[in-house]
C-alpha cells in the first residue's frame, strides 16, 4: 500500500504559467474556498479578465462563461438531484483534452473558468469544476468529495466526483466517461483510491470504506494555491 506522503504527492507536479496563475487567483477567490459556508458565490469575472480571456480565446469564451453563471444562478431553488444531473450534463459537454495536448503540461489541474474559456480539459478539470459548481448552488462541502479512482476498462488513472447524500449512504458518482449518474455500487468498472474536499483527505480501503489521512491542506496542489490566493491581488476593476 502507498504511504501518506506517495498518496498525497501523487498530482502534484503542476506548472504555472503567470496567465494560468492570475486566472486561478480570480477563479477561486470568487468562488471561495472557506469549508464553513453552505454555499458559495460564482460572482461576474472582472472586465480586465474577460478582455484577456476574449482576446486569447475569443467571444465564445465569454459565452460559455455566461451560460455557467447563468446555470447557478437560475438553478439555485431546484432539488438536489436536478442540481446534480444539470452540472453534470454541462461539464461533460466539454471536449475533453489531455493535459499534455492542451497545456503542453504532463499534469494541470485547471480552474472552471480555464476550463470553459479554452473549451477543453481532463477528468480532473471537469470534476473540480463540478464541485466548485455544487458549491455554488449551495450543496455542503460535507457531501462532496473528489475522487481518484483506476478506471479498470481504461487501465489507468481518473477522477470523479461523488455526492454522498447521508453519511455511510452510498456515494453517486458525476463522470465524465458515463452520463448518467450511478451509485458508486453500480459502478464496478471504478476502483476508488483516496479523495478529498476542503475539510479532509481520505484513503479508500476497500468499497465502501475510507480511511482519513488528514485535512484538505494535505494536498499540496490545495494547499499551494490557497496560498497563492492568499498573496497575491485579484485582478479586478472595481
């Protein structure tokens, strides 16, 4: 079995570019990270964002950005099930793109606006986008954790995200490989291996069961990026 620090390390070889850094810094402050809060605001990008994003990726960026703010913000009333099954549904209508092919990275975990403005992205991509999203629309961080799992058929690493109703319930599983949404019971072609949200970091021992290794700040690539919130200005016009 991996010990703590091979678990933790595993994704972590990120770089930044000093574009993709100030997109993060905005992205996430306006998503915000705290785990206290029930839910989260995906608040308007600023004007000098959006004229870098149109000018790098052009007006579709904008579009795509807009129809994201718009699922939140009209979705906000609906059940916890339409919730899910419409975030899910939009993330998965991104193309999906290998790091390496679309951030000339071996490893990028991009933020949801990287992700919609260059219309494209990885598993990793479209679960943390789907997280942040559900945040957004007021589902506890509680219930939400992303997921590594090995996806047997591919034979290789991926990610998810899970929604665990109850405590001890079985999880549902967003994914991008599959559109429907199925109790992870039901998804024998995924072996789970640890996940994580912004209160903790688990081990999965067997189905079904975890392990907890410690917070959310043992995941570095977390931990490196609230720091870098926590340095660095938002670009912001106001």
């Amino acid at each position: 079995m991996e010990n703590k620090s091979s678990i933790v390390s595993e994704k972590n070889r990120l770089a930044w570019s000093v574009f993709a850094l100030n997109l993060t810094i905005t992205c996430f402050l306006s998503l915000g990270l705290s785990a206290q809060s029930q839910a989260i605001e995906i608040l308007p990008i600023s004007t000098h964002l959006a004229s870098q994003l149109k000018q790098r990726y052009g007006e579709t960026a904008l579009q795509r950005i807009s129809s994201w703010q718009n699922l939140v913000d009209r979705n906000q009333h609906a059940s916890i099930s339409e919730k899910l099954d419409l975030v899910n549904r939009f993330f998965n209508g991104i193309r999906f793109v290998s790091d390496q092919a679309h951030w000339r990275f071996s490893d990028y975990w991009a933020t949801p606006v990287e992700l919609l403005a260059s219309n494209g992205g990885d598993c990793e991509d479209f679960a943390i986008a789907k997280y942040f999203t559900l945040r957004a629309m007021g589902i506890s961080v509680a219930r939400l954790r992303l997921t590594y799992v090995k996806a047997i058929e591919l034979n290789r690493a991926h990610m998810v995200l899970s929604y665990t109703p109850i405590e001890g319930v079985d999880p549902l599983v967003l994914d991008n490989l599959r559109g429907e949404i199925l109790p992870a019971s039901k998804r024998a072609d995924l072996d789970p291996v640890y996940s994580f949200n912004a209160d903790g970091l688990w081990l999965s021992k067997q189905k079904g069961e975890t392990h907890r290794l410690g917070t959310g700040n043992d995941v570095t690539l977390w931990r490196e990026l609230r720091d870098r919130i926590d340095l660095e200005e938002v670009l912001n016009d106001n």
